[in-house]
C-alpha cells in the first residue's frame, strides 16, 4: 500500500484537477488516480463554457491559469434567438472590461490540457491505469482500492469520478433525480480555415428546416456546436448516428455541404435531460467528498455541469485544507451543505428550463408563440425567449449556494 500523506483524488476530469489544483494552492500534497491511461483521447466538446466565476477560482487556485485558458478561448458578443426563421432577438455586448470576458468557450479537451499542464506545475502526482473500485475509512484516513490491487491511503478523498462514481457507490450514497424523455444530438463541426464564420451564439425555435424542432448553434476555438433537440418519437438512427447527421445538418448549417465537407464533422453524440443530486456530499466520518458529477448531474443548457463541479472542487479543498489545520470535521461538514444546496438550486433550475425547452402543456407553447409575435413590439417579449431555455440564475450556475 501506498501511503500519500496528502490527499487523494479519484478521476482527473476537469473537476478533478481543478480539486487537485486547489489542494496544492493550500499546501497539501496530492494523489490522482485515474482509470484511463496516461494520453488518452477525450473526445467532442462536452462542456464548453467556463464562466467568468470559474475563470477566477482557476486563478487562485493557479494564477495565471485564467489567461492562458481565455487566450486560447473564444469569446463571441451577439447572441441571436429566432422562432421559425424569423428573429425575435438580437444583442450584442460591449467588449470584456479588464477583469476578464464574462465567460470563453473551449472544447473540454482544451480545457483540461491546461489543467493538466498547471497540475504537472504545480506539483500533482498521477497514477494512471488506476481504476478505484473500493473505499475503506479508517480512524486515521482514507484507503482507496484499484481493480487491479494497488492501494493507497491519504488523509482524504475528493471523489470527482464521474456520473458512475465507484467511491460514491461503494459509500452506499444514492443518487436521487429524473430522465426526461426525448434525446438531443450533438454535433461538433470545424471551422473553415480562413473562413470569416460568425461569431456568435444562436437559438432556433422550430427550427424551419427541420420539421419544427429546435437547434442552438454555439462557437468554439475552431469550430463550432449544434445541439438539435429531437422529439419524443424520434429515434436515434434517424437523427443521432453519423450518417444521419451528414443528411440533415446542412439544412442548419449553411455553407456545408453533404458529401464534399464530409471531415468538417469531428464528433457526433446523442444525450437525456439528467437531473440527479446525491443524498450527501461526504461519508459519515467526514473523510470523502464528492464533487462534480459523482455529485451531481444536470443538463447541458446552462452550462451547469464542469463550472459548478470547480466550484465544488474550490470549496472541497478549503475544507479539507480547514479540517486538517483546526484537527475537526466540521468544514467538511459545511461544504457537504452548502455544495449540496447549490446542486438543489440547479437542479431545479435546469428543471424550469426543461420545461420551456420541451413543454409538456399546450400553454407553454401558447406563450412562447405570443412572445415571438409579440417580440417586434415589446422587446422583453424576445428576450424572455432567449432566456428562459437556461433556467433561472442566482448568480453564475458555478457559485449558486455558494459559501466559500
């Protein structure tokens, strides 16, 4: 067995390395264990949004990590909300002050290069290969067990291991939540070089081209991502495999053609509404804390997911950073509430956008078309429409409920 003296974390996710990485700004020594090997390939873009509240916990965790990640980002400043093909809204937002963008959009695999390059600067150890299948809580500590026997023992564990979270089930912790019916299907598709592509964000009601379902197009460095919303009688074959995707993505996307920009789509993948909370967020003995999505799952619209899961991983080491410092367990304690009751206010959030997303009463519907026939006339009409499909904010979906 090996023993750390430091903390553990399981998964070198995003969340995961943000966990790391805020652990080593406090001082402590720090394992990851990670079940894929060293150099594997992540891809698609996944979460794409790091917001401005992140940006800035990145920073203290690592100065300097916030530019290194925004240069390389995008960044855009219109967003467009059409319904039907017409446009009801249109914005366009002054350039970033000087304490940074309100936000920049990268593909996952981006963002963790630089975290993983900040982790390796800063001093984070690595086993990778090293899949945690069992927890075992002693008086002193934490020991974690790989499927192929390795252990190690650390003062703590930061459990960021994912929706499937093996230390999450292994500590009996259930996860409560719902699935919607329907699916989405996303698409990264790259950019042409030196091609002048629009820079901004843009949301189709009933998209016309495509029998009245719904797109979001969204940029990123190098390309960019439709999210096609599909009906509940839709099935995957038709809608969510690659070959469907070549026959009707050029109906959303203009200048792309069927079969001669064949290698512009990089990545295709179909998704569920998932909202999921955990019962708690640390064991009984206040020795793991779950971070991330072996926490939490909520949908993508929001972009609730990667950005709150930083914030649980900031405030995991500043517990765990307090706890070991005052020699109690009652930071650990107060994360697992705090993080816990800012998952439950997302989760509802990303609940209220569920349902103007894909409205089950006729009347949501009702009012969605009023506002789109009303939006010439009274602007806010319009901008309730580019709005409400993310659900209501207390501040950034990172910092909701949050005390540290």
């Amino acid at each position: 067995m090996t023993d750390t003296n430091g903390v553990l974390v399981a998964g070198a996710g995003p969340v995961g390395m943000a966990a790391a990485l805020a652990l080593r700004a406090h001082g402590l020594p720090v394992t990851v264990l990670e079940a894929d090997p060293q150099g594997r390939e992540r891809p698609g873009s996944r979460a794409l949004f790091v917001h401005r509240e992140t940006l800035r916990l990145l920073d203290g965790m690592r100065p300097g990590l916030a530019a290194e990640i925004t240069s390389y980002g995008q960044t855009w400043h219109t967003n467009r909300t059409l319904y039907r093909g017409r446009e009801v809204y249109a914005r366009t937002f002054p350039p970033p002050s000087p304490s940074g963008p309100p936000f920049t959009s990268l593909r996952q695999v981006d963002t963790e290069r630089f975290l993983l390059a900040a982790c390796a600067d800063a001093g984070v150890a690595f086993e990778w290969g090293a899949k945690v299948t069992g927890v075992r809580i002693t008086d002193t500590g934490v020991v974690l067990t790989a499927r192929d026997g390795r252990e190690w023992a650390g003062s703590h564990v930061v459990a960021a291991d994912g929706a499937r979270s093996a230390v999450r089930h292994d500590l009996g912790i259930a996860m409560d939540g719902t699935r919607s019916e329907g699916f989405h299907v996303v698409v990264d598709v790259a950019g042409v070089p030196g091609a002048e592509a629009p820079v901004e964000r843009v949301f189709h009601y009933e998209h016309p081209g495509m029998g009245g379902r719904s797109v979001m197009r969204v940029p990123f460095t190098g390309g960019f991502q439709i999210d096609l919303q599909c009906r509940d009688d839709d099935s995957p074959e038709a809608y969510g495999t690659e070959e469907a995707v070549r026959r009707w993505l050029p109906r959303v996307v203009e200048d792309l053609e069927v079969d001669g920009d064949a290698d512009r789509v990089l990545w295709v993948s179909t998704y569920r509404f998932l909202r999921a909370v955990a019962a708690r967020f640390c064991d009984p003995r206040h020795r793991v804390l779950l971070v991330g999505e072996a926490a939490h799952l909520f949908p993508p619209f929001g972009a609730r997911g990667m950005n709150s899961g930083i914030a649980d991983a900031a405030a995991a080491a500043s517990a765990v950073a307090e706890s070991l410092a005052a020699g109690t367990t009652s930071a650990v304690a107060e994360f697992a509430e705090t993080r816990r009751a800012a998952a439950l206010f997302n989760s509802a959030a990303a609940g209220t956008a569920l349902a103007h997303l894909r409205p089950r009463r006729r009347i949501v519907r009702a009012k969605q078309r009023a506002a789109a026939t009303l939006a010439p006339v009274l602007p806010w009409c319009g901008a309730w429409l580019e709005h409400a499909p993310y659900g209501p904010r207390n501040g950034s979906p990172a910092s909701a409920g949050r005390k540290y």
